[in-house]
C-alpha cells in the first residue's frame, strides 16, 4: 500500500481539506484510496454506518473517496470535556474518560500496536493511503509520545508534504522553523512543501519560493488559492473563519444568533444555514453581541451542565428566554435541546458535579444522564411541525442522556426504528432534537426558515433548494478541480513513487 502523508506547521493550516481534496484526486485517477488520521482531538465528530464515532474530517474524506468510513480510519479520537480531561474514543467506542497525564504516561505507549492493526485492516481493501497529521511535527515538549505525525510516517514508510498557512503570515519561518526542530531521519522524510490559503499576487511570492527551495533543499510542490468550499471543518479553531463568511445585512434578512458554547461540538451543525439565502448569522458569546436577533440557535456541547451554568452566568440565558417570551423563534439541537428543557438530572456525576439544573424552560422535557453514549446514523420523517410536515430527514445522535417529554407535549420527527425524537412547542416557535445535521436537510431548513418569515411578513425565499448530496458532491469535485490546478501532480506522483494516470 502506498501513502502519502499531509503535515502542518500548525493546527488549522488546512490539512484536513487537503487531504479531502487528494483523496478526490486519486479517486477520480482510478486508485482505490482510503484516508487516515492516527490520533484527532476534535468535537467534531461522524457516526460510521455501524454506530461508531471517528473525527469528522476522516468520515468526510473517506465520502471524497466514495468509500463508506470505518472506525480503522481514525482509531483514536480525543474529545475534550473539561479542562485537562478528555473522552479517548478508541475504534470507534468509549474507552475512558482520562487527564492530559494520565493518557500521555500510561495510554499512548499501549497505542502503536492500535495504530498498526487498524493500518493493516486498511491495507486489505485499498492501494493508497492519505494521511493527515495532528496540529505539528514539531512541538519538542511532546515528541517522544506524538502518535499523530512522524512515528505514523515511519509506521507505513510514507513521505511526508509539509503544510502551511500563508494567509496567518510567517509563511517561511514556520516551515524552516519546523524542518530545524525535526531529527534528521524526520527531515529526510519532508519530500515536498505546500503552500496554502494563499490570496496574494503570485508574482510578489515566487522570489521567496525561490529562497525556500534553495535554502532547504525541497521542492515547493504548489501553492493553493484561498477558497471556501463548504467542506466540513474538525478544528474548532475554525470557528473564526465563519465570521469571515458573507453575510446578508439587509433590512429583510433574517438575524440569527448562534451561542458559541465553551465547549460546542458538531459546529458543522450550523453550517448550512450560511448557504441560505436572506439571513445573517452571527456568533455570539456574550451578552454584549445579542442585538435582538429573531432567531436564537442553542447547537451541541460536549458538557452540556457546565455550559448550562455559563449561559446563566454570562447572562444569555435570561436574554433567551426574554426573547422567546417576545417572539423570537428558539431551536436546541442535541446539548442545546436539553438546555431547553425544565431540569437535567445527574445522579451519577457522568458529565459534572452538578447533580441536578434547571433549564431554561422553553419545553416541557426532563433529561437524566446515565453512563452509556448513544451513537447512531438515523432516518424519520417530521411528524410534529406543520411548516414540514411529512418530509423526511436523516441525522445522526451522539449523546449522553434521556429525555423525557412531559404528556400532551409533540415530538418533532418520527423514526424509522419507531422511536420519536425531539420536542416542539405549540405554537411552533421553539424546537429542540437530537439530530446532528438537522440543517442539512435542506428542504426542512427551507421550509423552517420560510415559515419564520411568513409569521412575522417577510416574503418567502424562493430560490431551488440542492440536497445535501449534491451540494458535498459538487464541493469535493470543485476543489479536486482546485487544487489539481494548483498542485504539481506529476511530482505529487513521482513522491508518491504511483505511476501517472493514462489521459
């Protein structure tokens, strides 16, 4: 099995749509190819088709390759949950929950023979490999227990393309600076430097090329436009970018605030809702940014009693429910929805100290954390919102957690397993579900935001509507298309020692 290997001079460089963007690549070339990630530390996270949970930007990749993901293509996935102390998810599944100590000293040395079995397992069913790193390869504190970039290089015996983002400045002297910081057998294995997210005048950039080639020797392999293609982001350090997006400041837009929660996961969550015509999205994490918006969105967290507490100390609690009692439409997904609720139990401690919280009250629904995580990919149709009735969603749940509806109350969507899901309040205002990716069903978030405007005499939108296939479909070909042009795909293959396609 052949491999390449994408490593960054830092976390949020651009590795992840990089790899996204070759594992498209050596699709379309003919190859059978598989992506790969060690070790992630990511909240953002994907439920394969059995039920277990890798990191998000390894179940998008394996869909540009047009493979279904498993486990084995990221095995270890670490989840901050409070501070120093993350969930480790190993193939898929809760191990335990373990502080930065204890998982450097005691875990990591037992994780090599994980990595090796799920590599093999990989090397069964496809010829190529593209692997991506974790944050650097150079980070001298924590190098004799890095999982995530050089030890999985010489695992597999792959080259190593060394990543960088030019758009955050310091272009050269993070690249140089990374190569010094490495052992020779490490640099050695540096065959190539990419440089991304470049929005400049290449003329004005070719001179330094030049040096960076002469100085250490490697070749510049290409350097990549800045673009937004509406591929899924894992890091949260992302999150800063969406302030960036285009945003509809019209009198007739739509305002909505979406509460970046300390501790927010599946942000991807909200990700369709930047593609919708006639809003504005702004995120918010302090009672000074609310501005009144007419739609308040509560997404997922990995500790949702903790965050419950900093809503209430920052003062955003109060500022929802002011706004719910004036009108403004309420949506909670996942940790969100229990934060709507009347009262959150946790008799055990699973998730906090706090034994027992009062929610915002916005439903008439009562969580219980017990021990045990649900993961899974689900299916239903909405049974509980006029606005959509009857249409269809899918989703995926990953939560700790019961929630219970008080009787009389209406769930939103009924499953296809026969269960129900979510909570909706009479007059339609305020929902919550346990459905990550919610949004991207894109009929239903027309349909929800268009009722919105309805009810308070705004003109519906009435532009086509894509399926979430076709929209990740048309993004991984555009950006293969990207970064294809901008790539030297002969070197790229020569590295790679893969003969060239035949045109």
């Amino acid at each position: 099995m052949k491999a390449i290997m994408l490593q960054g001079t830092s976390s949020d460089v651009g590795k992840s749509v990089l790899c996204t963007a070759l594992c498209r690549i050596l699709y379309e070339d003919g190859w059978k190819v598989a992506p790969f990630k060690s070790q992630n530390m990511a909240l953002n996270s994907y439920i394969t088709r059995d039920g277990k949970e890798i990191g998000r930007a390894q179940g998008v990749q394996a869909e540009a390759c047009r493979i279904e993901a498993t486990a084995d293509m990221n095995p270890i996935l670490l989840k901050p949950k409070q501070d120093m102390i993350a969930e480790v998810i190993v193939r898929g599944e809760h191990y335990a929950d373990m502080g930065a100590s204890a998982y450097r000293n005691d875990y990591v040395p037992t994780a090599i023979p994980i990595l090796r079995e799920s590599l093999n397992k990989l090397a069964e069913d496809y010829e190529v490999l593209v692997i991506e790193g974790a944050g650097s390869p150079a980070e001298i504190n924590l190098k004799d227990r890095d999982i995530a970039n050089m030890k999985v290089a010489d695992l597999v015996n792959s080259p190593v393309l060394l990543v960088a983002d030019i758009d955050r400045g310091g272009v050269f002297a993070s690249l140089v600076g990374t190569l010094a910081l490495l052992d020779e057998s490490e640099r050695a294995r540096v065959k190539g430097f990419i440089i991304n997210k470049f929005r400049g005048k290449f003329s004005l950039l070719k001179p330094g090329l030049d040096w960076l080639e002469q100085h250490t020797g490697i070749p510049v392999l290409g350097t990549i436009p800045y673009a937004d293609m509406g591929i899924d982001a894992e890091d949260s350090l992302a999150l800063s970018s969406l302030r960036l997006k285009k945003r509809d400041e019209s009198d007739k837009a739509l305002r909505i605030a979406v509460i970046r929660l300390p501790r927010i996961s599946n942000f991807t969550d909200v990700d369709p809702l930047y593609d919708e015509p006639g809003v504005t999205i702004r995120l918010i994490a302090s009672a000074a940014e609310w501005n009144n918006p007419d739609v308040v969105v509560l997404p997922g967290t990995k500790n949702t009693t903790d965050d419950l507490r900093w809503l209430k100390q920052t003062g955003l609690a109060e500022l929802i429910r002011q706004a719910s009692d004036n009108g403004a439409y309420v949506v909670g997904i996942c940790g969100g929805y229990q934060m709507l609720g009347k009262e959150l139990h946790d008799p055990d401690g699973v998730e906090s100290t706090h034994r027992h919280s009062q929610g915002l009250g916005l439903l008439p629904i009562h969580t219980t954390f017990h021990a045990g995580k649900r993961t899974v990919r689900v299916e239903g149709e909405v049974c509980g919102a006029s606005f959509a009735a009857g249409q269809e969603v899918t989703g995926y749940e990953i939560h700790l957690g019961q929630t219970v509806r008080e009787d009389g109350s209406r769930p939103l969507f009924r499953l296809t397993d026969g269960h129900t899901d979510g909570t909706i309040a009479d007059d339609e205002a305020v929902w919550g579900t346990y459905l990550h990716g919610v949004f991207h069903n894109r009929a239903f978030t027309r349909a929800w935001l268009n009722h919105i405007r309805v009810q308070k005499g705004m003109d519906p939108v009435s532009e086509e509507v894509r399926t979430e296939s076709e929209r990740r479909e048309a993004s991984y070909t555009a950006l293969a298309a990207l970064v294809r042009e901008h790539l030297d795909m002969k070197k790229l293959y020569e590295i790679m020692e893969l003969p060239l396609p035949v045109t």
